[in-house]
C-alpha cells in the first residue's frame, strides 16, 4: 500500500469555483503534512503547512483528520493562476517524505 | 525563494556512462535529499543525506550513488546510465527531518539514449 494516496483527477473547474483535494495517508504514527504545489516543468513549491487545528491562506483552507487519516486543499474563487499539480506531503520517523502522485487541478475561463 | 541550484539542467548521455549530477546550496540546511519525478510514480526518493559523510538509502537507490564532502554540496553519481534512468532529478533541502518542509531545486532534465 502506498505512503501517500491522492486523486490525480483531472480536475477541470471554471474561474471562480470551488474545489477541494483530498490525500490518505497510511501512517498514523505521520508527524507533518504539507501540500505543494508544482506547475508544468517546474519544481515543487511549497503551499503551506497543514496543521491539526486547519489553516486557512486568503483563498486556500488546509485540514487535517488524524482519525481518518487524511488531509484535504479547498481552493475557493479559482483562479486561471491556480491551474498546476497539487501534491500532498507527509513524513514520518525515518527522516523521509512521502509524496502523492499529485492531483491536476485546470481552471477554465 | 531558498537558495538551492542543480547542475546541469539538462543532459543527454549513452547507455553505459557515468554522469554525475550536483546540487548546491546556500542556506545551511543538514538535510539533503535526491529524488527522480517520472510520469505516474510521482516523486521518488532515491538518496538523502542527514550531515557531511552522512547519507542513506532511499525507496529507488539501486544504480545510485551519492557523495556529500561539504555542507553546501550533495552529488548525485549514475554509475553506468541505463534508459531507465531518463528522468527529471529534483534536489530538495530541509532544516529538520521531520517538522519542517523542503525546499525543491529547479531540476536536472536527463536524457539517457
């Protein structure tokens, strides 16, 4: 079973839309999570750091449930900007990341 | 934007020769990671480096190897290329292991023929 389960999508949304990612992760002993984003042959960006209580960053929310063990991205107004890979990020004991295949995220005018 | 450089950017080579690939920083981080992003697998941990001398296997090691002499300098070596190798290879930094997140170089294009 992998670390890290995501949706790769796509998804195809219009501006203004809201979309929400989810990732399953596997570990229940996973200490951080984060969510990057990566546009077309680029590296991977960070988007920010998920945190137990969820956290919000203007127009993207993070949260996190331990007790199902997954984390989710919601984007609200979307933006023809937003239209990249979303991944999610988890690490665990062993000084290791764990990353999703990434969910394709197109917003359309 | 972390001060993280890869080089080269791009290189074709045969089946069969070394390459070596280098990723340099500048902000001090202990943790060095190299990993390889092929369509479908996502991001692939081969090698990681926890201090000068001090590196680890890891999920996609095998054909790989890794130096680390400076603080500054993580090599990435491909012993004898293999098509299978053709991949984009990101270089990440962090400052811990665990609590906080990592910061990606721009990438190496690798063409192995």
């Amino acid at each position: 079973r992998k670390e890290v389960e995501q949706d790769p999508g796509p998804f195809n949304v219009p501006e203004g839309a809201t979309v929400a990612f989810n990732c399953t992760y596997s570990n229940s002993a996973s200490q951080s999570f984060f969510w990057y984003r990566q546009d077309c042959r680029k590296e991977p960006k960070l988007l920010m750091s998920v945190y137990s209580s969820g956290n919000e960053d203007g127009r993207f929310t993070a949260q996190l449930n331990r007790a199902s063990q997954y984390i989710s991205l919601l984007i609200r107004d979307s933006k023809l900007s937003d239209s990249a890979t979303y991944l999610c990020v988890v690490t665990a004991t062993g000084n290791q990341f764990y990353f999703g295949t990434g969910t394709s995220l197109t917003v359309i005018p | 934007d972390a001060g993280i450089t890869q080089s080269p950017r791009h290189k074709v080579t045969e089946t069969g020769t070394p390459v070596t690939l280098r990723c340099h920083q500048t902000e001090n981080h202990r943790y060095m990671y190299w990993y390889r992003q092929d369509p479908g697998h996502g991001l692939r941990l081969i090698h990681y480096s926890y201090g000068v001398k001090d590196t680890d296997k890891g999920e996609v090691s095998d054909g790989y190897s890794v130096s680390r002499s400076k603080t500054e300098d993580f090599l990435l070596t491909l012993e004898s290329a293999t098509s299978s190798q053709t991949s984009v290879y990101f270089c990440a930094i962090s400052y811990s292991a665990i609590y906080n997140e990592q910061f990606f170089g721009p990438g190496t294009r690798l063409t192995v023929l």
